[in-house]
C-alpha cells in the first residue's frame, strides 16, 4: 500500500503549506483576455452598434454569460477594449520616459546629448507608436468616428489613459530645450500631436493613402522606410539651429 502523507506528519505539513497554483485566476485572465480580443475584432469591424455579444462569445468560445460576469454590459466591454489597447503602448512610452529622465540628467551637467543617444530615444517612441497603431488603428479609428457622431463617449477614456503620458513627454521636451539639446522656439506639444499624426494618418485613413500612393503600407519595408522618414522629420525639428559660420 502506499504512504499516505498522514502517515508522515513532516511530509503532510510541507503538502499543506506548499503554495498551489491559482488556476481559477489563470483561467479568469485567460478567459477575459479571449474576450478582449473577440470583442477588439468584432467593434472594429461592425461598430459599436453593429456589434453582437453572441458574436463575441461565439469567437471567444465562451458563454455569452461570462461577458456580463466579466464586463457586466456592452458599454463596460467597449471601454475595457480601448483601455487595453492603450495601456499597452502607454506602459512602453512610460518605460521609455524613465529611459529619457536619466539621459536629461546627463545633459544637464553636460549641456549636451550624443546625437546617437538622442535618436536612439526618438526611434523608440516611433516603433512604440507605430506597434500600437499597427496593432490598433482599425479601432481607434473607428472610436474616434463614433466619437465625432456622438456616439459613445471615449473622451474620459482616452484623457485618463493617455494626457498624463502626453503631459509627461511634453516636460522631458521642455527639460531638454533647458539644457540645450532641442532647440527653444519648438513648441513641444505641436511637436507631439505632429509625430502622432505622422504615425497614426497612414493606419487610420487607409483608402485615402492608398489613392495617394498606392503601396503596400502594411509591408516591412514600407513600415521601416516611414519610420525612418519620420525619426528624420524629429530630429531636424528638435536639432538647435547652428550659430552662422559655426
């Protein structure tokens, strides 16, 4: 017969105290998470109108009752699809500006930034914005439609999620015009909503780009050859003007 741990007290005590997996919270999340991706799918493609939860618990392969345990009604889900897509692009700019706070320190004792390091920063909000609009460009486009029609209202969602992220890339703008690296008559906060809508135009308003120039804008090379105009556009905006015959 074999030991049962109750007839080792010693071995019974560590099975006790042995920590055991949450699989009911893995499965949660896991489930939310099919939800979240159904439902981004399913409002891109037919609105927030047009869309159905059955649609959504079908792709999700779940009951059309969890998404009401989960998200409660149509209008909580829609906002917790956007929070979501921005929250991931906003955790990266974040992880960044904290990247960028120590390079400013720098410059403030140097009065200057190697040219590398400075678009090295630059490259990586670019990828970081062009990664969420790649991923997201669909829905936002359509939210920022609906939002126009009066429909649902994103407005609380978006300043929540993303004007303390604009507010916060705006003061390492200002903090390195103070220590010489970009040059002081730029507006910093043109400076942002210009880059944005360099990334953001070509996702959003497909069919007009495309009778613009009709290429492949989702391809690799298309996406490296845009990004490297647009870290080119910064960087001649933000470079200080050099003093004449300097």
């Amino acid at each position: 017969m074999r030991a049962s741990p109750m007839d080792d007290p010693e071995k019974g005590e560590k099975l006790a105290l042995a920590p055991r997996a949450p699989r009911r919270e893995r499965n949660a999340e896991e489930t939310k998470k099919r939800i979240l991706d159904a439902a981004e799918a399913e409002f891109a493609a037919k609105g927030f109108d047009g869309a159905r939860l059955a649609s959504i618990a079908r792709v999700a392969g779940i009951q059309a009752a969890l998404i009401h345990h989960y998200f409660e009604d149509k209008d909580r889900l829609y906002r917790a699809v956007i929070e979501r897509a921005l929250s991931v692009m906003a955790q990266e700019v974040w992880a960044l500006l904290s990247i960028a706070s120590a390079s400013i320190e720098r410059a403030r004792g140097e009065r200057a930034l190697p040219k590398e390091e400075l678009r090295g920063l630059i490259e990586q909000f670019v990828d970081a914005l062009l990664r969420f609009f790649a991923t997201h460009g669909a829905l936002l486009a359509l939210v920022r439609h609906e939002g126009a029609d009066g429909g649902f209202q994103v407005s609380e969602v978006l300043a929540k999620a993303i004007r303390p992220l604009f507010d916060a890339i705006v003061e390492r703008i200002v903090e390195l015009q103070d220590s010489g690296v970009v040059r002081k008559e730029l507006d910093p906060r043109h400076l942002c909503v210009s880059v944005i809508a360099l990334v953001a135009f070509p996702y959003q308003e497909v069919a007009f780009h495309r009778a613009l120039w009709p290429v492949d804008w989702s391809s690799t090379e298309m996406v490296a050859a845009r990004r490297q105009a647009i870290v080119g556009m910064i960087e001649a905006q933000m470079s200080p003007v050099s003093p004449a015959g300097g």
